[in-house]
C-alpha cells in the first residue's frame, strides 16, 4: 500500500513538473548595479507562480523558473524588469532551471 | 541661511547611487552623516519614474557658528533613462518643500529646493554631476557637486562589490572651500554603503536601503 502511494505521489510530481511552464531568460539592457536591480529579484520572487529567480549581471541575463503546474509569460517577465526600470531585448525559453544556469556561471 | 544650501544639496549628493529612488513601489531610506551635518530622507516610488517622500537635515557652517535644520517633503522625478547593453545613464529632477530654521534668524523659513542629478554608470565605472538650488525668503544659495569612481572588480549580482571613488563638492556661500572626499563604496544586492575622510580629516559615511 505504502509502495502504491509513494508510487502516486512521485508520478503526481512528475505530471505537475511536465505541466510547468519553461524557464524564462531575458537579456537586459542597464542592469549594471546590484543594488539598483535587486528590485527585479524581488518582484519576481513575489509572482506566486515563481520557484526561483536568477540575476546574472556581467552577462546581462534574468532568468525566472515557475513552480511545477505554473506558467510565467514572457510579458509578466518583460513588466516586471521595466517595472524595475530597465530594459528588456529578448525573452528566451530555456530547458533549465535556474539553479542550474546559477551553477554553470560558477564554474 | 548658506548652511540649508548646503545640507540639502549635498544631501542629494550623498544618495547619489545609480538614483535617488528605488524601484516602483519600493521604499528607500538614505542617510549622509559627516562631521558638519547629518540628514535622513526616506522616499516611495509611486511608478517607475515618480517618488514622494520626506527628509530631515542637520547642518554646520565649517566655522560651527551656525547650525541648521530642515524639514522638507521631496518628489523625485527620473526624468529620462538610457539604458544601454552595458551601462546606464540617468537624469534625475528632484525638488523638497518645507521649513527651515536655524540659530541665525527667527522662527521658520519656509524653503523650497529644485535640483538635478545627471549618472552615467557601468559595472567598473561611475561618474555624476548634481546641483541644488535653494531658496528661502531671501535666501540664495547653489550647490554644485561630482563624483568619479570605480570599482576594483566585476561582481556577480550576489557578491559584494567594492569601489573606490571622489567626491569634490562646493557650497557656495556656505564654504568656500571645494570639499574633497575620497570614499569607498560597498554595494550588494541588499545594500549600499560609502565611508570615507574629507581631506580636512572628517569623516563621512553614507548609506541606502530598499525595503
């Protein structure tokens, strides 16, 4: 019984994380000072559909990963960084999370 | 009457970041604390563009003869931003109204402060041009200011990043010396700190954070 649940649980898990939305990367103009762009970080971070949210400032990148069953649209990600007060140039989708784009940029 | 001149203008020039407000809906607090004035603003952006706030300001004249104080409302303004691939570039319109007084004059002044900021700024390097213009009554005074930096290396958005960089300032009628300051500047994706000595020997410490 114990096997069949935890069986269940995992293909639930499973089925929401193919359900999820891609992770969004866009290429921003301006964002030269951390402090200056923490407001990005911290718009996105609210979104209630956001898992996680990585700023990479030398390569100009903000990427935004949904929790499993969410979708973020490239124009929630597009408001909120000119919200903040940059610009955005492209909105890509990417088959990573950003935890994993965080780990290739430390490496 | 030269000394809120002075302390007003050079209250904008210590908030001097990449701008003196934060992101829309944000609330920042700034502080600027030397030996010959002290002063607190604390602003909320209502759009991206627009911020309302309020300020309080301690000031000294250099011979410590006059001091005084200033209560002001303030609306700042981002009038235009260049962003650009790896830089930016801001003109920033920033004007206070409210009282002053002091131990020169009687009573209360009523006072009024326009300014402008011009930024242009990389992940290296900083440079910004700023003046105030203040009046009260028959009070007078200009306020004119630059700074130039850099920093000592490309950070990542978590880590701490160190610069290094000079202030040169002038209050005219207030002191008739050109103030210079060599600060260094600490600045995270939390928060943003400057310390640093005049070289009269006093020291100065200015900070900003984003709630």
């Amino acid at each position: 019984m114990k096997a069949y649940a935890s069986v269940a649980a995992l293909a639930a898990l499973a089925s929401a994380a193919a359900l999820a939305g891609p992770t969004l990367t866009a290429e921003v103009n301006g964002m030269v000072c951390a402090f200056c762009a923490q407001g990005i970080e911290k718009n996105l971070r609210a979104l209630p559909a956001t898992q996680d949210v990585y700023v990479n400032l030398p390569q100009r990148i903000v990427a935004v990963e949904p929790k499993a069953g969410a979708t973020i649209t490239p124009e929630t990600l597009t408001r909120v960084v000119r919200d903040a007060g940059y610009e955005v140039v492209s909105v890509k989708e990417v088959n990573a999370t950003a935890a994993s784009l965080r780990g290739k940029a430390t490496k | 009457m030269r000394l809120a001149a002075f302390a007003i203008a050079a209250s904008f020039a210590g908030v001097a970041c990449a701008g003196p407000m934060g992101y829309n809906g944000s609330t920042m607090a700034m502080g600027d604390f030397g030996r010959n004035w002290a002063e607190a603003w604390v602003n909320h952006a209502v759009t991206p563009r627009d911020a309302f706030g309020a300020g309080y300001t301690w000031m000294r004249s250099d011979d410590d003869r006059v001091i005084h104080r200033v209560a002001e409302a303030t609306y700042t303004r981002l009038v235009h931003r260049w962003n650009m691939p790896h830089a930016q570039a801001n003109a920033w319109f920033v004007v206070g109204a409210g009282v002053m007084t002091g131990n020169d004059f009687e009573g209360e002044r009523f006072a009024w402060t326009p300014g402008f900021q011009l930024d242009y700024e990389t992940t290296r390097v900083y440079v910004a041009a700023m003046g105030r213009l203040y009046r009260a009554g028959s009070i007078a005074n200009d306020y004119a200011a630059g700074r130039a930096g850099f920093s000592f290396y490309e950070a990542e958005y978590e880590q701490v990043q160190p610069w290094f960089l000079v202030e040169a300032r002038h209050m005219r009628a207030m002191s008739e010396r050109v103030e210079v300051t060599p600060m260094v500047r600490f600045i995270s994706s939390r928060y943003f700190v400057e310390a640093g000595v005049n070289l009269e020997g006093q020291a100065r410490f200015n900070f900003m954070y984003i709630f």
